[in-house]
C-alpha cells in the first residue's frame, strides 16, 4: 500500500523547527537595491522541498521502487521524467536513485547537513549569505544541486575567514586617469576568483559580486555608470539579431528600464520609419514581434483615455513600445500605465527630450518593490520637461492622473511607515522631495515624510518597553515605522491595538497587563484550535460548506434549531412512490413521516451539500471557479459528528432531489447516478485522495461539528465576511471559532493570524465611521452636535461638510468601494481636515445664524470617526 504523502503544513512543528525557523528568517530578509525579490521566492521553494523530503521518505522509498504508479504523479508528464512533487507544486528528480534505502540514506544524510549548516552559520552571523546561496531553476528538480552550493559556502566560510575588501580592491592596479568603464574592468578581472566568496566592508559581511564591485567603486571612487553603460549596452545591442533581442528583453533576469527604453525606442523607431507602411500595417508588424504584451492594447488602455489611434501617429521616437514595455516588465498596475501614456504622448520627438526621457527611465534601478515611489517621481520629472501640447489629447486624462497621484503618493507614504520599503536613491529622494516642496499644504503623514528625506532615518529613540509604548504611544510617524520594523510580535500587537482604538500618539488609558493576557489568550486558543482543524484535515475527516451571504441567516437558523426545516427551494413532488438509498444503492418504497413538526426532535439539520476536504489539500470547495467568487466563505465540520447520507465523486445538483419520485424516474436516477456513488467511507477518501475536482457529500449537520470558519478566496470581501461571522457565531453560539484560508491550487492551509484580523478590523472600522458620518451629513435636521437634541435645520450648512460628504459619496460609488484600504486613505484625509479645521480661529466664512456652534460640529464630526 502507497504510503500517506504528509504535508509539513499539517506536521508537528518540532521535528521541522530548524527548516522553519529558517524559512521564517528568509521571509523577513531585506532587499537590496540591487538585487530582485525572487530570490526570496527560490529560497522558500527549496526549504519547502527540503520539509517536504524529510517526512516523507518513506512515500519518496516508495515512489523510487514503484516508478509505474501513476497515482504518486501530479501531472502526465511527470512520470517520464521521473518527477514527484511537494505540496507547492515543485520538482523533484529521483531517476538517479533505484532503491529505497539508498535514497533514503542520501536524503537523510543532505537533511542532517543542511541543518547544521543552518545552525552553524547562524552561530557566526551569516545565515543571510547563507540563504542567497540556495538556487531554484525550474528546470533542474535535483535537490542535491540546489543546495550544494549553499553547502560550499557553508563549508567555505568555516575553513576560511572573510576577505577584507579593502585590502582587495588596494591590489587592483589602478591608474589616476582611468575612466569608469576602465575600473569597472580592472575589478572584473581582478575579482572573477573571489565571486561568490565572502568580505567584510565597512563592519559588515557583505557577499562578492559584481553588484557590490560596482557599489564600492561609486561610494569609494565617486563614479557615474550611467552614460558609458548605456553607450556599452547600445555597443552590444547592435549586434543582437532581432530574435536574440526579443529573447533577451523577455529573460526572467533583472533588467534596468533605462535599457527597455533604449532599445524599444531605437527598435519600434526603426519599424515609424518603414516607408509606405500604413499605421494598420506597423500595428501588425508590431503585434507579430511583441504580441505577448500588445493584446487588447487599444481596448484596453487608449480607449479609457479617450485617445484615438491617430493620436500615436508622427510622434516619432516616442512609440507604443516605450509606452508599455517597461509598464509590463516592471509589473506596474493599470493606473500607473494610464498616466504612463499619458506624459509620454505629450512628448515631441525632439533629440534633447529623447536624452531627458532615458535619464529619467534611468530611475527605476531600485528594486520592484519601490516601483510607485519612483513612477511618481518620473512622471513629474516627465511633466515637468515636456512641451504643453494637447492638440491631439484632452485635458481629462491628464487632470485624472493628477487626481490619482496625490493617492498613490499616500499609498507608498504608508508602505514606508509602516516598514514594508525604503527609502530610493539620493537621486530620486530630491526629486521625490521637489514635488512634495511644491504641494499648497502637506498631510501629518507627508510632513514628516519630508522630514525623513531631509535628515534621514538615522534617529536614536530611547527604547520603550511595551508597557510604556501602550501608556504613552509613539512620538513621530518616523518613530512607529522604527517599532514596526522590530520583529518582536508583542510590539506589532501593541502598534495594532492602539491603531484600532485610534490612540496611536496619545497612548491607552486600560491596563497594558489585562490585553496582554486577553491576546495570549486569545492567540493560544486559536492555535489550539487550527492544530484541531488541521488533525480533521489529515485524517480526511473535514467537510466544507461554502455559504452564499443571501443563504447565511437561513443556515444559521438551521444550526441555531435543528428541528428547523425551510420551505422547500425545489419543485415538490406531488406523489412520491420510490425513493433511492445512497448509502446502499437500493431503491425502496417511500414513507412519509407523519408526524407533526412540534412533535420531532432532530438532532441535525437537513441534508445539505458539502466538500469532504482532502489530505492533500487538493479538493476545490464549491465555487471555486464561479465568476463571482469575491465572498468565498464557508465553514468546517468534523464529519464524525455529523450524519452522512450519501457520498459523490463530484458535483452532482443534488438540490434537484432526484432520489425521489415515482418508479421509473427514480430508477432512471440510479442509473445516472451508479458511477459517481461510493458507499465506503474509506475507499471515498481515496478516490478523493487522487482527484482534483470538487466532490460531493450530502451530510446532516449541528453546531457541535463546527471547527473553523474557511475563506476560499482571499479578498477583502472575504476577510470582513468571514470577521463578521465569526463574531456572529461567538454570540449565537459561545463558539470562537479559527478563520483559515484554504486554496486547493497551491494546496495550502493557514490560519488567519490575529494580529491580522485585528489589522484589518481597522482598515473595516475606518469604512464604517465613514458609513456613519455620511449618513449623519444625510440628515435633513442637522444638529448642534450629534449627542444634542437642539435642532438647527434652519442654518446653513458648513461647506467644509458638503465637501467631506462628496469626498464619502464618490468612494462609495466607485470601483474601488470593494477595498477597505481606500476607506482608510479618504478617512485618513477627512481626519486631518477635520483636526485642522478644529485648531483654526476662524473656521469658516461667517454665515448667518452660525457662529458659534461649528468648533463642536467639527469635534463631534471627529467623535463620529473614533467610534
């Protein structure tokens, strides 16, 4: 018998506690300016192989000596190439072992090495250099070349100290007057044998390559790339053919934009000039070289912009490569590529614009996290050179990605703050700094933004315990990204609260010690109870049940009383004869029940259609792959406290109850329905085992089998749906139940952090204050203030309140309404418009009958936003 394929998700955590504090540590790695996020990604990838084989060497034994199981493969292919898969869908070749114990003993053995090599580099402090070492190619499933050269450098480094790269550099042999392409080629050749190998710079352990060569040579020689690599990389372009163009441009490795630019200017510049082409036919010719990025193109993007195609026509090097290539590359949003378009066909094809518009490209060498701060930062550098011509453009466009950058300025603002980026170059800061400078009036967010661009982050803060931070709150916006980016879990919960309970600068006036102790134990039990959850799910024991939201007060009611049964959604069967028996496959007379409602006492509800989840976290729930899949919420159940009435292999509309029915209709049932019934238990959860399609169990349920609340889907509809429901069953039920997130494509399983929960309890708080106070500006009387019964109906109206109204009224009828994060940013905005308001001495132009009562509207507008 195969044995059971375990995943590390559902595992006990000490036997995997070294690989996932690992893996914990390559999560929270920065990233360099030089290098791209993937890295992380790869790492993770291998780690999770690394988890995977070491409690699964006995399935992998097994898949070593039984290479003709087709049930061990995932996919058709993997079985020629000798191909098992993890949990996450990676690779892993076992053609080069033929028995069980040997590669049993191999496996073991690279295991046990691996995780002294963690311990041991973590001993001297270089578990991070460590981590970069771990290579992931897609096309190579051997684990063994994955992490050998991680283990070389583990090995390395304890036999060898690290260079000082001082010292090295001090033997390249360079002259006064060489240029900078010159030193960058002395150091190439002199460093090719130390690539790779570690060096300590300024204090610091630091891993050789050409990233860092090129650091040292900028801080130390004060040199400028730019200019001469650009004139390399045209060197080098030139002898590219076409295709090896095209190859190069779409590699997976890290290109600078400036270098996009270049060459999709010079190489769609060439197709402009083609004479005798129609703009049809270079849209063709284009389309057949670029067609991956330029499908839907005019529909997509010109047609919003109320731009024809004619407007693109003449525009010289400024073509539709540049306007979308690095957009694509850099993996920028639509709103981003809008105002792309935008400055970029307001350019002239002028020379010195040309040169201006490569240098402002030449920005995004940060890495792609950091692409907002710095499009913002092109894009008005752009505004800023190009000649005012709107013959062929209207104005709208231009005023809607002015409207839209104030917002996305405030969206990086907070990314910043709250430690998710940093800072870009020197460069980009000043002219990041240039466009705040000119802004009429800043926010509290952006001032101390500013303030951070000018003196830099390198401020001392007297350490605060928690306690402190919880009386006192924190002293600056600059100050709480310096807590955020501390790791210790209790200051984030402590940041949380008093963010939830807007008291983030004043401090909390409850007791520190009993939300401690509520958190702790809170979390603890939510812990226990995802460990419970998890163990139903390895023994196939869970059942899901997605919930409509129109059908979630009817199910409740159910599971509130059981003896509760709804009218009948289906069409009634006037005269039922025969009715066919799942569980056993026999059809037999039906019986009525006669007795009366009042005198039943049914322990269950009525049989309802669940999911029986399996092991291997691969049975989509039901409406998975439904178009509006937004609010994917469900609940688990224990299946061994509930009543299983019938078990199918997929989805088979058992709302249409054809079980019952006259003779031959529910005959003919049985013969539609034979093939996807199974009646043992045991043998359905092994046929769910190896299928990954939604299958079907007809279950009797109660509240006493509930174990989780479950997203499908994660969205922000989902998360405060599934928030929502869990209060609700707390209160109905006294039942705190977990909230996890489950998706059956990449097979995982994970709770719903509290902390996050309490994260976004904020963000949903923030949209409902502003539910609130719209509906109070609504009102025909307003009043005094909202606590007071004085009517004022007859005054006017303060402007500054019709405004903020309008601000509510657009979000909440707009695309972006479904996001609690753009109910934070307006919220955030009306906030310190109300603050200012309130610290003014005169608040507004003096009206008739209204002096004296508008600092309190404004306060209590504020109250409103406390909630």
């Amino acid at each position: 018998m195969i044995p059971p394929k375990k995943n590390p998700i559902l595992f006990p955590e000490d036997s995997l506690k070294v690989l996932n504090n690992f893996s914990d540590f390559v999560n929270k790695m920065p990233i360099s300016v030089s290098e791209s996020a993937q890295f992380k990604k790869d790492a993770i990838k291998v780690i999770e192989s690394l988890k995977f084989i070491k409690i699964n060497l006995e399935f992998i034994g097994y898949a070593v000596e039984n290479k003709t199981d087709r049930s061990l493969y995932t996919y058709t292919t993997d079985r020629a190439k000798g191909l098992i898969r993890d949990f996450n869908g990676t690779g892993l070749h076992l053609n080069a072992y033929h028995n069980k114990k040997d590669v049993q003993i191999a496996f073991e053995t690279l295991i046990r090495q691996f995780e002294n090599a963690i311990l041991a580099m973590q001993a001297v402090n270089k578990l991070e250099m460590f981590a970069r070492q771990l290579q992931y190619d897609r096309n190579t499933g051997c684990i063994e070349a994955r992490v050998s050269k991680a283990l070389l450098f583990a090995a390395t480094s304890l036999s060898s100290p690290a260079h000082p790269l001082d010292q090295l550099m001090a033997q390249c042999q360079f002259m006064p007057n060489d240029d900078t392409m010159t030193l960058l080629n002395k150091t190439k050749v002199f460093f090719k044998p130390y690539i790779g190998q570690a060096c300590i710079w300024k204090n610091k352990d630091y891993l050789i390559d050409i990233n860092l060569i090129k650091q040292y040579l900028i801080e130390v020689f004060d040199v400028e790339f730019f200019s001469e690599e650009v004139e390399h990389l045209k060197n080098l372009l030139d002898n590219f053919t076409l295709a090896k163009k095209i190859k190069w441009l779409r590699s997976p490795l890290p290109i600078r934009s400036f270098e996009i630019g270049i060459f999709l200017l010079e190489e769609i510049d060439k197709i402009n000039k083609i004479k005798n082409f129609t703009f049809k036919q270079k849209l063709i010719f284009f389309g057949k070289t670029y067609g991956v990025y330029f499908e839907n193109f005019v529909d997509s993007y010109l047609v919003p912009l109320g731009l024809s195609l004619t407007t693109l026509l003449g525009l010289g090097v400024i073509t539709l490569g540049l306007i979308f290539q690095p957009c694509v590359v850099l993996g920028l949003t639509t709103v981003f590529f809008l105002a792309f378009v935008v400055a970029l066909t307001r350019c002239g094809p002028e020379l010195t614009k040309f040169q201006v518009l490569i240098g402002c490209l030449a920005l995004f060498t940060c890495p792609l996290s950091m692409p907002t701060f710095l499009f913002i930062i092109i894009i008005s550098a752009l505004l800023n050179i190009i000649v005012v011509n709107v013959a062929c453009l209207s104005k709208k466009p231009v005023q809607l990605f002015v409207s839209n950058q104030n917002l996305l300025l405030a969206q990086c603002i907070d990314d910043y703050f709250e430690g998710k980026i940093d800072l870009p170059s020197a460069s980009a800061t000043q002219l990041l700094k240039q466009y705040l400078l000119k802004k009429s009036e800043l926010t509290e967010k952006e001032a101390d933004f500013l303030k951070a661009i000018e003196i830099g982050e390198n401020i001392s803060y007297t350490p605060l315990s928690n306690v402190e931070i919880w009386q006192q709150g924190v002293q600056s916006w600059q100050h709480y990204r310096f807590l955020r980016k501390n790791n210790d879990t209790e200051t984030q919960w402590v940041l949380n609260k008093l963010l939830l309970n807007n008291r983030l600068f004043q401090g909390s006036t409850s007791s520190f010690d009993g939300h401690l102790i509520q958190k702790q134990r809170i979390e603890n039990y939510f812990n226990a109870a995802f460990e419970e959850m998890a163990e139903t799910v390895l023994n196939n024991q869970a059942l899901a049940k997605t919930i409509k939201p129109k059908d979630w007060s009817l199910f409740v009611k159910q599971l509130t009383d059981v003896n509760y049964r709804a009218e009948q959604l289906r069409k009634t069967i006037a005269t039922p004869t025969h009715k066919f028996v799942h569980l056993t496959k026999q059809i037999i007379p039906y019986i009525k029940d006669i007795r009366k409602k009042n005198q039943k006492n049914y322990t269950h509800t009525k049989k309802t259609s669940t999911t029986l989840l399996s092991s291997r976290l691969n049975t989509p729930l039901f409406g998975t792959h439904h178009r509006n899949a937004l609010h994917l919420v469900g609940f688990l159940f224990d299946q061994k406290k509930c009543k299983v009435k019938a078990r199918f292999l997929q989805d088979s509309g058992t709302y249409q109850h054809g079980w019952l029915g006259s003779e031959s209709e529910v005959k003919n049932y049985q013969t539609w329905i034979n093939n996807r019934i199974v009646t043992d238990e045991n043998l359905f959860s092994l046929k769910v085992q190896g299928a990954n399609q939604t299958n079907e169990v007809l279950a009797q349920l109660n509240k006493e089998g509930l174990t989780a609340i479950v997203i499908g889907q994660d969205t922000p509809e989902a998360r405060h749906l599934a928030i929502s429901r869990q209060t609700e069953i707390k209160d109905k039920f006294s039942m705190w139940l977990p909230i996890i997130f489950y998706d059956a494509s990449r097979r995982s399983i994970k709770l719903y952090d509290y902390q996050d929960i309490l994260a976004d309890k904020l963000l949903q708080r923030k949209k409902q204050n502003l539910i609130n106070l719209h509906q109070a500006f609504l009102k025909k009387k307003w009043k005094l203030s909202f606590f007071c019964k004085d009517d004022i109906s007859d005054k006017p109206v303060p402007e500054i309140a019709v405004y903020l109204n309008s601000k509510i009224q657009q979000l909440e009828n707009s695309d972006k309404a479904y996001d609690f994060y753009n109910w934070a940013l307006v919220e955030q905005e009306i906030r310190e418009r109300l603050n200012q308001k309130c610290k003014q001495n005169k608040f507004f132009r003096i009206l008739k009958g209204r002096t004296q009562d508008t600092l309190d509207f404004y306060q209590n507008c504020l109250t409103a936003l406390t909630v």
